[in-house]
C-alpha cells in the first residue's frame, strides 16, 4: 500500500486504517509523532495560508463530558442530521506535517467523495455500502465496509452523537464547539475523533484523528455549500475493477 494512500486514509476514513490494518496484520509505518506544543507552533499564529486556505488548528483543552454539556452534543447531533447535501473544499495535515488538499462532495445517506488534488492520484468514495480508495495512477482500489469505519456517523440520515457513540469530552471557547468521540477495539487500541464546529452557526469545521498510535490527522472544510445535490455519479464504486 502506498504512503499516498496510507494519508488518504488516515485522514478521510477517520480512525477505520489502524483499526481494519491491525486486525488484517499490515504494518503501518509512521513518522514520529509530533508533541502538542510542536504542532501548535506549527500551525499557529496564523489561521490561513497565503492562499486564502484555513488551517487546521487545535481545539481547547477538553473538560470530561458531564450532563451540563449535553445540550452542545445535542446541537451537533442536530446540525449533522439536517445535512442531507454538502460539497466544499479541504485541507489536509498528516502527522508528519505534510499537507494535501482537494474537494468533497457528500449526499446523504451513506455517500460522499473526496478528490485530492495533483500530484496525488487518490480518490475516495462511499457509495452507502463500501468505502474504497482509488489509486488514478496504478488504477487499484482497496474497499473496506462503511460500517466498520467511523464515516458512518457523519453520514447516517440521523446521529444522536450521545446515544450512538462513546463521547469521551466536550470543549467550547468563542470560536469553535468540539466533540470528543473514543473508539476502543480490544485488539488494536484506542482511537479518538474530535470533531470542530463553528460555534457561531455550528457548521462542520473539521476533524482531528487520534490512532491508537497517537499519529494525529487533522482535516479542515472550508468553501461549504448545502444547497446543491451532488450528481450521483460522483458516489459510483466499480467493484468490477477490483477483480481484475
């Protein structure tokens, strides 16, 4: 498997590449991974790049959930339930810091593609059932079920974040609400998803991925755009071209 789609993974399907390559026995090799105050400086004083583009930054320091936080997981789990459409742009920020970017096109339920931009040859596409991550160049996929990756959470038609999920804490400062979502799998490890919102509106903002390894992946949305219906063609996966 290549590094390029090693990032695709880790970075798109959220937390599912450690757990699924851990119980089929894939090595994963990593960069070493970067303290806290080493990856604030380096994403830090400045919130986009000089092209305009938003950087991914850290949330604040999460307090545990407790019951007077419910109503911001409440809000969350609502904002991500009336998303039926949703296209936009992204960044994103490896654990070695490198950056790649591109553009997403989500339609509830289940569906949603990710286009990197050049030169990386990946794609990335639900069709509802599957996931699989398209390599343009040596023209290979490698599918995995949805339902064993955390994408399913974003993309169910409705998600009670505090009934269908395990939240491990809840953060709020002026700007950004964030969601603290733990995964443990007995083999692997835990894994944690942090999702950002802006706290203004409560639109998706982006999300940090924590392996079991600690390897963070963080993923910024930016440019969104809820009004237009993707072409369901964009969320067509050629299981034929797998067998081949």
């Amino acid at each position: 498997m290549t590094s390029a789609r090693l990032a695709a993974l880790v970075g798109v399907v959220l937390i599912a590449l450690p757990v699924l390559a851990a119980a089929q026995g894939i090595p994963i090799p990593q960069p070493a991974p970067k303290s806290r105050n080493q990856a604030a400086r380096s994403l830090s004083p400045m919130p986009t790049d000089t092209a305009g583009r938003p950087i991914p930054i850290r949330p604040p320091e999460a307090a545990a959930y407790d019951g007077s936080q419910r109503a911001l997981v409440d809000r969350a789990s609502n904002y991500l339930s009336s998303l039926q459409s949703l296209t936009g742009d992204f960044v994103q920020i490896g654990p070695d810091g490198s950056r790649s970017m591109g553009k997403f096109y989500l339609q509830k339920p289940g569906r949603v593609r990710f286009e990197y931009e050049p030169p990386s040859p990946i794609e990335f596409i639900a069709d509802g059932y599957s996931v699989i991550v398209r390599d343009r160049n040596l023209a290979t996929q490698d599918i995995y079920p949805l339902s064993q990756t955390p994408l399913r959470y974003l993309l169910a038609d409705q998600i009670d974040l505090a009934r269908d999920t395990k939240i491990a804490a809840v953060s709020q400062d002026n700007n950004f609400i964030g969601v603290t979502i733990e995964e443990r799998q007995l083999l692997v490890g835990t894994s944690r998803l942090v999702l950002m919102f802006s706290a203004k509106d409560m639109q998706l903002r982006e999300w940090t991925v924590t392996d079991p390894q600690g390897y963070e992946t963080m993923v910024a949305v930016y440019n969104l755009d809820a009004s237009h219906r993707p072409d369901p063609g964009l969320f067509t996966i050629n299981y034929y071209q797998r067998a081949q």
